[in-house]
C-alpha cells in the first residue's frame, strides 16, 4: 500500500496524518508549543528546506534518488541534510528522526488548515 505524493505529504492520507487529527485539544496544545519553537520556525519558513525533506521523504529516504529529482548533486543534498541536523539536532537518514521530523511537518500542514478553516468560519459570523 505504497502511495506517492507527488506535492506535499498528503495529511489525511496517511495513518499518522489520521491519528494526528484526531488529537483532543490538550494535545492540541503541546502541538502549538513544537510548532512555536524557534528553530522549527526557522526551519518550517526554509521553503528549499522542507521540499527537499518532503522529496526525501517521497523517495524513502534515498539519498540518490532523492538529488536525482530535486536536479541536485549527491553532495548538495547531503549538505541539506546537515543544515537540518545542524538546525534540529534530527538526522533524518535516522529512522526514528525521520518520523519525528514528518510529524512535524504534518503538524505544520494540519495547523495550516485548522488556520485557513477559522478564518473562512470568522469570515462567515455576521458583524
């Protein structure tokens, strides 16, 4: 059950994107807290940045693949990736890193809707 995406992760198509949410609003919460540390900021606002962990991503973490799509050397995509361990402390050619810097984004992209929904909904109540 192998889907590529070929844009961005794809929230509500994954299990992970599903668990996440349904999370109650205290959970809710502590998810504002990751997406307000600094160094996520920085790295969520890096746009080269979060394409290149989403191909990476597509691609199973495959380094040669991965430089293949993005029209990258070898060495400028392992350089990336360095600048994310550097920025996180995660590197995501780690297992374990890997799911915990998805989460994120998938948290990222899941606040982004809740965002675009508030406001479509505040937009709508009558003054």
């Amino acid at each position: 059950m192998n889907k590529a995406y070929p844009d961005k992760i794809a929230v509500n198509s994954s299990l992970l994107g599903n668990l996440l949410v349904n999370l109650d609003n205290e959970s809710l919460g502590n998810v504002q807290n990751i997406l307000e540390d600094e160094n996520v900021k920085k790295f969520l606002k890096d746009e080269e940045l979060t394409n290149t962990v989403e191909l990476f991503f597509k691609n199973n973490l495959n380094i040669i693949k991965t430089a293949q799509d993005a029209i990258v050397h070898r060495n400028t995509l392992v350089y990336r990736l360095e600048k994310i361990k550097k920025m996180l402390g995660l590197d995501i050619r780690n297992f374990e890193d890997a799911v915990t810097l998805h989460t994120v984004i998938i948290l990222k992209h899941l606040e982004q809707k809740r965002k675009r929904r508030t406001h479509k909904l505040s937009r709508m109540q009558p003054l």
